[in-house]
C-alpha cells in the first residue's frame, strides 16, 4: 500500500468507481466515515450512483458546448433527446481492452480516460467536493473484466482517468481489500478473512490476515477474480424469458428459400440496455421490418422493432433487475413488462433461475477455490467470510459458501457501500502514516 505526501489536503475520501454503480466516502482523522449523498430528480438522497455518462451539444452563443448528465440523470437527459445525446454505460469494462483505444463523440475524440474524467469531475461534483481538495484511495479489481483483460493496462488507465479529472496521486488498492477494512471494524481479535466482493462486471475474491490491534494490522494472503457478475445474471434472464419473446427462436426466408435464423447479433445486444438504444438506426430498423415480412412470426419481430423504436429499454431492464431481486426473497416471481403489442407475464422460480446461472456459479466457485489455493490454508484456515455487493443477495451465490465455510462463519452488511467505507478507512491510515 503506497502513501501520500505530506502535503496531502484534509478531506479523505474512499472512491468505489464501480461498472454499475459508484460511491464515494467521506472519513474524519479518526476514522468515522459518512457516505456522499448525491441529489437526482428522481432519486433524491442517494449514496450511490449509477455509472452512466450522457453528452450532447448546447448552444452558447455562436458555439456549441459539450454538456453532460451522470447517474439517474443521465437516463432522464438521454431519453429526452436520443438522437441528439450519447450515452456511455459500463466504462470501467473496458480499462484494460487494449482494443479500446478512442471514441467518436460528435465532432471530437475522446479517450476512454476522458470519459471517465468527465464522469469523476460530475461525480465530485454532485458530492459537492473539488478533486483537488482531497486525498483519495480508490479501488481496483483483482481482474479487471474481459476475456484479454490486461490489468496492468487497466490499472495504468485507472489511474490516468483520475488524475486528468484532477485528482492528486491517487492511492489504488483491491477492492476486496477496501471491504476486508470495513469488515475488520467488527473485530476484536485477529482472524483470517476470505472477503468476496461483488461488482456488476467482476467478483473478486481475497485472503486477507486482520489484526485490529496489530501492526500492520492486514496482510493480504492470496487474491482471485473472474469477469462475471450481476450483469451476466441479468443476461440470463433475458436470454430465457425476453429474447425468446421478441423473436430470437424464429426462422425467414429469403427468396421463399430454405428457413433461415433470424441474425444472433440483435439479440446479444439486448444484454446491455443501451446496446439495445445503439440499435435505434435508420439500417437496423430496416432490416428488422424487411426479416418480419417472411418470419415464422412476424409479430414477435415487431415487437422487437418497436422497442428499439420506443427506446424502451431502461424500462425493460427496471422489469429485470426487479425480478432478479425478487428471486433472492422468495421461490418464485412473475416478470411482467409491457409495450404495445408485446406483453411478457412469465413465472420465473428459483430454480429455473439458477439452473440458467449455473455455469456462472462454476466458475465463482472455481475461483474461490482459486483464492484459497493461493493461501494454502484451506476452508480450515479461514475464521470468517464477509460478502459484499449486490450479487452477494443471491441465495445460490452465498450457498457457494455455506457450502464450504458453513453459515456460521459467512457474513455481510453494508453491501452496496462497504468498499467505499473501507477505502475511506485505508486512506486516513496512510494519510496518518505518511
């Protein structure tokens, strides 16, 4: 863990820059920390915001200005006007694609650092702090998402990102490791901690040592992560329940040839909503009309079409994200969403639910194993298990540890802003030692 100068300026923050959702956390000398509340319109008082950045144009005077919306407001600013906004969604997944180099916004090029820049300054904004006037520790996947991910890359991005948005040397730790700070707070005796931490792009996995009374008081044992979480669970669904009802399975001919599948790729872009906003083009909405006009049925691919149309896919994704969390209270839910002509009222149990996860559970399990091998310990070796993030609500996710560690030794809180907390606590330990 690095240091700061001793010029370091006084307010301490903990920056949790999450592919979904984002936090930032304010700590005192002594270590009490309060999370930033950011002020949407329709969400006021949030802790968190979602990691969405919409441009456009505005004219002042003779020249037009790039303008820019983040979080809940993003959505509201480019559903307002699609055509003329852009919308970036799950930047921290590409930090460490070496084939994302730059981007078209309107008349300029932008790096992915200048987005997220962009992003962090309104970020701080809306927490009503300047990046300049604070010492941060910020966090990090063990691996970054992606299956070419170069973490050296990301980490390299990471930190360019902050710096351009003006921030000064940042501190970058794991994120697991942030988590493991605010789970050590509960102890009073040394233990061996195994902390999962939950994205919604990445989960990763750490071995840590805490010694609450110690010096240091942790020492990280072993690490592992893998690029799946909240948003491959929320693919799932779609993938069983919605794309089947807007026509993947159906066939068309061409030329009244020999049944053809309809193309693959429309349907992979119903895995992130936005994809499915990018869709809205003069070309795709051709030929969607033009594969209706000879599909097996015409009306589920119109539906589709429709949708695209609509930009109704913030709508679609709230439909999905409302049965996910529903399915970790109880047996069963119906998902329900409705457009037009398209109506989707479906039963969805648990267990359909995780049998459709279930490769994704092998390979959490896969590196949780990962993670202990690493320490050469064994469960035996681990006193307790805190989990965090989102996807750590999923019954079959945290079986995964019973399973292994048995219930009495798994635990969680503060699931959505702990990392942020334990960065916080992080930064004023090496803001207090430098």
């Amino acid at each position: 863990m690095t240091t700061h100068s001793s010029t370091a300026p006084k307010i301490r923050v903990g920056i949790d820059f999450g592919t979904t959702n984002s936090v930032v956390v304010i700590a005192d000398e002594h270590g009490t920390t309060q999370p930033a509340v950011f002020n949407f319109v329709d969400s006021p008082s949030s802790e968190t915001c979602r990691t969405l950045l919409c441009l456009w144009l505005d004219q002042d005077g003779k020249k037009r200005v790039l303008q820019d919306a983040i979080g809940l407001d993003a959505i509201e600013a480019y559903l307002d006007d699609p055509a003329e906004s852009r919308l970036i969604m799950s930047m921290k997944t590409y930090l460490a694609q070496g084939s994302f180099r730059e981007t078209r916004v309107f008349s300029s090029t932008m790096t992915l650092q200048n987005l997220i820049a962009r992003f962090l300054r309104s970020l701080m904004d809306k927490a009503g702090i300047s990046p300049d006037q604070v010492s941060a520790t910020i966090g990090r996947p063990v691996r970054f998402a992606g299956e070419l991910a170069d973490d050296e890359l990301g980490v390299k991005r990471l930190k360019e990102s902050f710096v351009e948005a003006g921030f000064a040397e940042p501190n970058i730790v794991l994120e697991p490791e942030g988590a493991g700070w605010r789970f050590m707070q509960r102890l009073d005796a040394p233990a061996t901690v195994l902390v999962g931490d939950f994205g919604g792009g990445t989960s990763d996995f750490s071995v840590m040592r805490f010694d609450p009374h110690g010096s240091p008081r942790t020492v990280t044992l072993g690490h592992s992560g893998v690029g799946i979480a909240g948003d491959q669970f929320d693919f799932r669904i779609i993938d069983n329940v919605i794309a089947p009802a807007l026509g993947r399975d159906t066939t068309y001919r061409i030329m009244g040839g020999q049944p053809l599948p309809v193309p693959i790729e429309w349907y992979a872009s119903l895995g992130r909503w936005h994809r499915l906003s990018l869709m809205h083009t003069p070309q795709t909405l051709r030929s969607i009309e033009d594969v209706a006009k000879t599909a097996s049925d015409p009306q589920k691919l119109r539906n589709l079409l429709r949708l695209i149309e609509d930009q109704e896919g913030q709508n679609l994704y709230r439909a999905i994200g409302q049965a996910k969390t529903e399915l970790s209270r109880q047996d069963s839910t119906v998902l329900r969403f409705a457009h037009k002509d398209l109506k989707i009222e479906q039963t969805i149990t648990r267990a359909d639910f995780e049998s459709w996860i279930s490769p994704d559970l092998d390979k959490l399990a896969a590196a949780i194993d990962d993670a202990l091998e690493r320490t050469g310990q064994g469960t035996a070796g681990i006193d307790r298990v805190f989990l965090t993030g989102g996807t750590s609500f999923v019954p079959a996710v945290r079986q995964l540890f019973i399973d292994r560690f048995g219930a009495e030794r798994v635990d969680g809180g503060s699931e959505f802003v702990s990392v942020a907390e334990g960065l916080a606590l992080i930064e004023v330990e090496a803001s207090a030692t430098a």
